[in-house]
C-alpha cells in the first residue's frame, strides 16, 4: 500500500531493520580515554595570520567575481558579486576593528607605570 508516495511496505521493513540493529549487542567494549587528549596550544601569531589571510581570500574573491561579472560571464550573476563583496567588506571591517583594538590595548600597555 503507497500511503503519499511512500510505500508503507519499505517502511515496515526499515524499521525492522532499525529494531533488529538496536537489540543486537556491542561487540568491541567503549572506548574510555585515561588521559586527555593534548590539545595544541594555539598561537596568536598564526591565529593572527589565518584571520588576515581569509580576509586578503575573501577580497580576492570578490575582485575575481567582479572581474567575471564585468567580462561577461554568463556564470556569475549580479547577486554573487554583490554577495561577495558584501562578505570581503565585513571581513575587513572586522579586521579594522581587531587591528584598533590591538593599537588600544598596546597604548594601554605602554602607558602603564612600572
């Protein structure tokens, strides 16, 4: 019987298949972990780099879809540039407001009694 284009058979037959799968038991034992796993500790330097270099891919994106646009590339339409450049401008004001709060907080630092 097909009840809104699903056949109620196949139904029946997967959740059987589901119930038999859930009785069977677990032949391998857990996994119990005795000491945490390392976690690599991360570095501004690169996490700073990671940042810029998504941002600098971002912009180069979009300058290449505008390119395309602008050439006539029936594969990117209007939207895709406008989108794209929408992203690569968010990126940089982002990147702007980490750089001044970088500035802020080393005035902050310099200005400091020793």
């Amino acid at each position: 019987m097909i009840t809104g284009g699903i056949d109620s058979s196949r139904i029946q037959a997967m959740i059987a298949q589901l119930k038999a799968h859930a009785t069977k038991p677990d032949l391998q034992p857990p996994v119990i972990a005795t000491e945490p796993a390392a976690v690599p500790k991360a570095d501004f330097q690169d996490a700073l780099k990671k940042s810029l270099d998504a941002v600098n891919a971002s912009q180069q994106e979009a300058e290449g879809m505008s390119k395309r646009f602008a050439m006539g590339d029936d594969s990117v339409s209007l939207s895709d540039v406008m989108i794209a450049q929408q992203k690569a401008s968010i990126n940089f004001q982002g990147a702007i407001q980490v750089r001044n709060k970088l500035v802020s907080a080393y005035h902050d630092i310099m200005n400091m009694q020793v």
